[in-house]
C-alpha cells in the first residue's frame, strides 16, 4: 500500500512581522498602482451611459495543461460524473477535446477574445480581463510539467506583451489584462511572492517572475486545503485591507479538494473577548468525506468572521454559489432559501466593498432569470453583482461561452442601469474605487 500522504502548512520564508514592514511601503491610493491607461479608461466609463463597447470580465483562467498536476484526474469531482471518462481521456490529449490549446497563456486569452469578438459582432472596442492564477501543485500530487515559477513566467509574457487586434476590438497585455496573484498558505514562499507583487520598492530582492504592477489582486481557493481564516492569510487580509488590494474567493463551484488522505488545517479562532488563538484540525479526505470537506470548505459564510473583523476588505464572492445553491435559492421553501449559498452569499454583499461574480452559476439559462429576478427584489445587489466567464472551465464543463456570453446579454442588456453596472461599472468599483 502507498504511503499516506498529509498535508500541512509549511513554514514562511518571511516572519508575520517582516511581512508587516515591508507591506507598510505598498502605495496607499489604489489609482497609483494600476496602469494610467487603465484608470484612464475606467474613470472615463464611470462616467458614461448604455455602455456597449467594453465589456468587464473579471473571472477567467489561462493556465496551461502543464500547470495542472497530473494526479488531478484522479480526483475528478470538478466535472459532472457523467463526463469523468471523456474528461480522463480529454487530459491525456492535452486540449481536453475542447478544440482548445491549452500550450499557453497567450493562445488561451486569444481565444477568449476572439469568441468575444465574433458573439458582440462587431459591438465591442475592448475588454478588460481579470485573469486568476491557480495553484494547484501544493495541494495536487503528480507532479506537474511547469511549476508555479513558470506560470508566473506566462502571466509576466500576457501582461508585458500581448496585443490582441481583431475588427475594432483591440486588447493590450499592459492595460486590459489584470492579473490576481494565486495565494496558497502550503506555498512557504507565498508571503515573499505578495509582497514582490505589490510593493514598489521592495528592500528585499523581487521573487523571480513577479515584477511590480503585474498583479492587481489575489485569488483565494479554499477547497486546495485551507479555510479562507488560515492564519496566514488573516495576516494578508489586514495588508489587503489597509490597501484596498482586491480579494477574489473561489465560493460554489466544487470542484476540488487536496489529493492527500489526510490534511491538518491551520485556523485561527477567534475568541468571544476578543482575543485570536491558531489552532489545527486534522480532515481525512477519501471518498465521501473529501465531496464534503470541498463543499465546507467553499461554504460563503465562513467570510462573516472574516468580515467582521475587516470589514472594509474588498472581496469578490466568485460564483455567486453552485447549482445546487441556486436550485434551492429558487425553491419555494423558506428554509431551503435560507441556507443556500446564494443567500449567504447576499448576506456577505451586505458590506461595502463585497462583491459577487456571477461565473458558474449562469451556465443554466434557469439560473440567469433567476438571478435577473433577485436583482429586481433586492435593489442593492444591481451595485455588487458582476459578469465573469469562468473560461476556460466554461468551455470543459458547462457549454459555449458564445451561447452563454449571447443569452446573458440578451436577459441583462435592455436595462441600461443593469448592463451598466453588471457588465462593466461593478467590476471597475472592485477593482479600483
Ligand atoms: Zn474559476
């Protein structure tokens, strides 16, 4: 029998307390950090009406096949059963039959805006891309063919290099595609990374790969084997917060859990006085127990204690939940509603600066009237809920992007105020405001 294998937090390279010092020299003003074109563009869009020409899409993906580690099929609860075998088969080819080229970062955002441009038909100038990285290699055995450093390399190539130019649709690296960095607490370089990646000067050497003002945000992932109070990344939030860096939560879709037996989780408790203690528990994750550990570990409501204590942190909810979520949401019963993800979510957007991106759950046509209903009820989610694709996982998953990019579009856009705010104005409120 193979050895078991757990997994636990590794020691930092960096103390909570360097950390500290060095984050203190991040600029204050979120303006000063993003590109000037950028907030060029976005002041200027702030300011309009009926906005068709750009469109925000703060949720995608451009990893490479060599990113994913190669035991991620084994464990393949992030594709419905019925597509497991085809999904088996897909990875070994390397394009996951999707007609994709998963080789690299630059080919998969071309195809992202190329369908884009050919579902707008001509109607889009530009569209600014939030693209999340994924570090799956802590949690994931296997091995991988291209490490976290190389993926930092692509991301580095988008942002300093791309050009994308089709019809009147024109997209550049350096002010249309806005990185968040992959913080994973199983990553001991992971607080060296964050600070290389927001502030300027840096008195210590930069982390390889990571220039300042490549990264406008973070990407949390719960489900890789930590809960989002880790007391790692509490230490970040108080930085995020203090700075108006933009958080993005995986929340919803479950896909994915740590491929170990056995995983000791790091948590900080906190203490009705007022006082913190870190503690640990261990989380066995075979079988059953690994579904339900994905879906505790991804629940929204763990953010209340989080916001309770930081409740100025800007935190995107990604997915506004799952489908299971949403079946229940859109159920007739009280108690259903009450405890599904969407509701808790609705309960995180209650704070100011938290926002949801409605990747995901809009792949089921049932799912976006649903949601253009609840807009129409609860009139302060028109402020706080965004567009976002979820590609490429929508392309593997789900269905067309066009088909999905086409139907929101036609349920959203005939309200000016909803298709402002939605596809565009949202997003640039996250990000920048
Ligand atoms: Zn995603």
């Amino acid at each position: 029998m193979a050895a078991k294998e757990i997994l636990i937090t590794p020691q930092q390279s960096i103390t909570f307390e360097e950390f500290h010092q060095l984050a203190a020299g991040i600029l204050d003003r979120v303006v000063d950090r993003l590109p000037r074109n950028t907030v060029a563009l976005f002041n200027n869009l702030l300011g309009r009406a009926g906005i068709k020409d750009t469109l925000v899409d703060i949720h995608c993906h451009a990893f490479t096949y060599k990113n994913i580690p190669r035991n991620f099929i084994k464990y393949p609860n992030w594709i419905p059963s019925q597509f497991v075998r085809k999904a088996a088969k897909l990875l070994v080819s390397k394009d996951f039959g999707t007609a994709l080229d998963l080789s690299q970062s630059i080919k998969l955002v071309d195809e992202l805006l190329r369908i884009y441009h050919d579902a707008s038909v001509d109607e889009l100038n530009t569209v600014v891309v939030g693209v999340l990285m994924m570090d799956m290699e802590r949690a994931i055995s296997g091995g991988v063919e291209q490490g976290f450093y190389g993926q930092l390399m692509e991301v580095k190539e988008l942002v300093d290099n791309y050009q994308f130019n089709q019809g009147q649709m024109s997209v550049s690296g350096k002010s249309h595609i806005l990185p968040f960095l992959a913080i994973d607490p199983h990553n001991k370089d992971v607080l060296h990374m964050f600070l290389s990646a927001f502030v300027e000067d840096l008195s210590i050497p930069r982390y390889p790969n990571i220039d300042y003002g490549t990264f406008q945000g973070i990407k949390i992932y719960p489900s890789l084997g930590y809960v989002p109070h880790h007391p790692l990344l509490m230490e970040i939030y108080k930085v995020c917060e203090a700075k108006q860096i933009p958080i993005t939560a995986h929340c919803g879709g479950n896909r994915t859990h740590p491929s170990a037996d056995k995983i000791i989780v790091s948590y900080r408790k906190f203490h009705p006085d007022g006082s913190v203690e870190d503690k640990t528990q261990s989380f066995i994750l075979r079988g059953e127990e690994g579904d339900r550990f994905t879906k505790y570990f991804n629940r929204p409501e763990h953010w209340q204690k989080i916001l309770k204590r930081h409740p100025d942190l800007k935190l995107n909810i990604a997915h506004f939940g799952s489908n299971d979520d949403w079946k229940l949401f859109l159920s007739t019963d009280i108690n259903d509603r009450a405890k599904s993800g969407v509701q808790q979510t609705i309960n995180l957007l209650e704070y100011k600066n938290v926002y949801a991106d409605f990747s995901y759950s809009f792949y089921s046509q049932a799912h976006v009237n649903g949601i253009f209903n609840t807009l129409a009820t609860h009139p302060f989610l028109k402020n706080k809920v965004m567009y976002g694709s979820d590609f490429y996982m929508c392309q593997i998953e789900k269905g067309t992007l066009a088909d999905y990019y086409k139907y929101v579009k036609s349920v959203f856009g005939h309200d000016t105020e909803i298709n402002d705010n939605f596809f565009v104005k949202n997003a640039i409120r996250f990000l920048m405001a």
